[in-house]
C-alpha cells in the first residue's frame, strides 16, 4: 500500500462540534441521566476555571505574574469532565497548561494564584510559578515544563500503586505534540505489558505552540497509537464535558476494576495564544480560524444545553458567575496580601542525591 503523505488541509473537529452553539443532542441525552446538581457543579467548575484564566492575564499584563503563563480557555469541557470521574486517592499529572486541571482537582484558588504570583502562600511555595503547581494533598503531582516529561512519571506511579496494592487510578494530560516523543511510547509499552491503573488523555487543541498538528504528526486520529500497544482506546469531543466525563469516566472504570491502562484522545482547541507571551493568531491561524471555533465553547454549549432542560435558568448563571467571579476576587486578595518566599528559600526542596 501506498503511504498516505502529509496533507496542510485542517483535521476535521469531532462530528458533534459541527453544530451551533445550541443545545446538542447527544450532550442533552447525557444531560437527561444525570442530577442537576451534579450538572451544575461542572458548569461551575467551567466558569471558574474561564474567569481564572481570564485574570491570570490581566495580571500577566500587568507585570504581577512573571515567566511563562499558559492559559487553559477553551479546554476546559476536558479536564472538568475527566476530573470528574476520580476519586480523592487518584492522582493527577498535567502539562504547564496545568491551571484548569488543578482548579478542576479542587486546589485551592488563592493558593494557585498566590503561585502564579510568586508568592510564599502559594501551592509550590511561589517557587513553580504557573508552569509547576504541586499539591500532594489533592493528588496533584505537576505541572511539568517539558513536554511530554510527565507521561512516564505518571507510568510510575501507576506502578508504585499496583505494587502497593492500592486501589488508585492516575490520569496523564499531555497535548498532542507529545506523542511522538520517545518515552510516550516506552510509557505505553509498559503500562500496556503491566497492566498499570493509568488514563492518557492526549488533549489535541490541535497546535504545538506555533505549528499545526497537519504539520507535525504523519497520524491523525491519534488513538491509534494505542493500537501499537494493544490499549483500550478512546476518541471524544473535548468541547463536550459530559462525552468526556463518559468517555474518561469508563477508562477509569477499566484501570480500577482491570488494571487496564487506557489511551484517550480529546478534540479541543485553545481560544488564547500558546502562552500569555504569544499573540492569539500568530501566522499560523487565522482570526476567523479561532473566531469559528468559539462558536463551539464548551462553556457556551453546555449553558445552552442545562438551559434548553430547564436544569437551569439564565439568571441562576449570572449568579453562578457572580459567585466564581468573587471567588477569584477572593483569590486574588489572597495573593495580594501574601508574601514573597524568603531568599534562603532556594536552598530548601532541592533534590540533592
Ligand atoms: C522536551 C521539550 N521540547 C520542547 C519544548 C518547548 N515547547 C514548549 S511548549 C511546546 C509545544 C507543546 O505542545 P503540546 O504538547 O501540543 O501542548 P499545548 O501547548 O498545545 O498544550 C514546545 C515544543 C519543551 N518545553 N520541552
């Protein structure tokens, strides 16, 4: 057979994203089994994770959070659906575009500020930054800088805990230029070979920094990968946070009860620049490219949906709103008032074998 060559046509989004920005039918059908409540508080976890974002860069701006800033809009129907689906004795290993899944985990918001900030109150002691949020208390191990170097951390984890005999699952967020470095694939291998209680979620938002997956992957459908290993795999909207909580939520189920390692592959597209440094349409997309995608926000769509079952009312989002909005609020004041790590502070967590 004939290899296929690299093609720059765009790959085409989920089948469910083609829609409006209206309520969708298979998030509504989803939407029908669940509790209200439950429903709620994963749109609440979106807005929170929205307006967070949305502050960290103002304060970015303003020159009050330093180094590299990596912003999370558009991504958030992922890391909310798939956190939704853990335990409090699982882990969580993450990117740096890490602040919506440790808000999602439930860390605490003045503390991840205070660590985008610098300060000593914050979550890795203000000594991370926005790249390295740590909090061991929720099971949150990174935030990691380079790329694709928490996949086989989470590899081992997941094995620590099956030799303990414990009954945790990990989950692995990495984005899609990831999977074509060497130790994705020895992660895999031996996750598969082992049968370790892991989920990969490969969050596709379809760019490595400047440069679209068309350009980068000789593989789309990048699931496939799984295949290589003999994994149980998945392919899911990301824009939908109820098909991911669904798609994780039976990947988790397969780790805890199997021992089943699980890759998934999440369709997404991030709405700001690669980081707070980068301008949001570069030369490699175009304004209109991102303008047609946010008419598939995933906070949009899925307020359109609660909205369409009477789950809720237009004025209970604006209080839902009003209510992250302060929490925010708060978390800024928090970090405001905290202090900086003291200088001697950098000799102290350094790993010296
Ligand atoms: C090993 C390594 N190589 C290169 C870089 C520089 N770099 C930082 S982010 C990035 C793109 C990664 O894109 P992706 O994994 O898809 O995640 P996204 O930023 O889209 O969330 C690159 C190449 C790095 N941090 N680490």
């Amino acid at each position: 057979m004939e290899p296929s060559g690299p093609t720059t046509d765009r790959v085409p989004m989920m089948e469910e994203q083609q829609a409006e920005t209206s309520p969708q039918p298979a998030q509504r059908t989803r939407a029908l089994r669940m509790e209200p409540a439950v429903l709620k508080g994963l749109l609440e976890k979106m807005l929170l994770i929205r307006r967070f974002e949305e502050k960290a860069a103002e304060l970015y701006s303003m020159g009050k959070i330093g180094g590299f800033c990596h912003l999370y809009i558009g991504q958030e129907a992922v890391g909310v659906g798939a956190i939704s689906t853990l335990g409090p004795d699982d882990y969580i290993f993450a990117s740096y575009r890490e602040h919506g899944q440790a808000l999602a985990r439930g860390l605490d918001p003045g503390e991840v500020m205070a660590e985008l900030c610098g300060k000593k109150s914050g979550v890795s002691k203000g000594k991370g930054g926005s790249m390295h949020l740590f909090d061991k208390r929720h099971g949150f191990l990174g935030g990691h800088a380079i790329v694709g170097g928490q996949i086989p951390l989470a590899t081992g984890v997941a094995f620590a805990e099956k030799y303990l005999k414990k009954p945790s699952v990990t989950l692995c967020f990495f984005g899609e230029a990831a999977v074509n470095i060497g130790s994705f694939h020895e992660s895999l291998n031996l996750a598969a070979l082992w049968k370790l209680p892991v989920v990969y979620i490969c969050e596709n938002n379809r760019f490595g920094m400047g440069t679209p997956i068309e350009r980068a992957s000789a593989l789309y459908d990048l699931s496939q990968k799984a295949c290589a290993y003999n994994m149980a795999r998945g392919c899911v909207d990301g824009m939908d946070v109820l098909a991911v909580r669904e798609v994780v939520g039976e990947a988790v189920e397969r780790a805890r009860s199997q021992s089943a390692p699980t890759l998934i592959e999440a369709r997404t597209y991030r709405f700001m620049g690669h980081s707070m440094s980068d301008p949001v349409h570069g030369h490699y997309r175009t304004k209109a490219e991102v303008e047609e995608h946010k008419r598939h926000d995933p906070i949009k769509l899925f307020t359109a949906t609660l909205e369409s079952l009477a789950v809720i009312t237009p004025e209970e989002v604006e209080e839902l709103d009003e209510k992250v909005h302060e929490a925010v609020e708060d978390a800024v004041a928090f970090s405001e008032r905290s202090e900086e790590p003291e200088p001697l502070e950098l000799r102290t967590d350094v790993y010296t074998p």
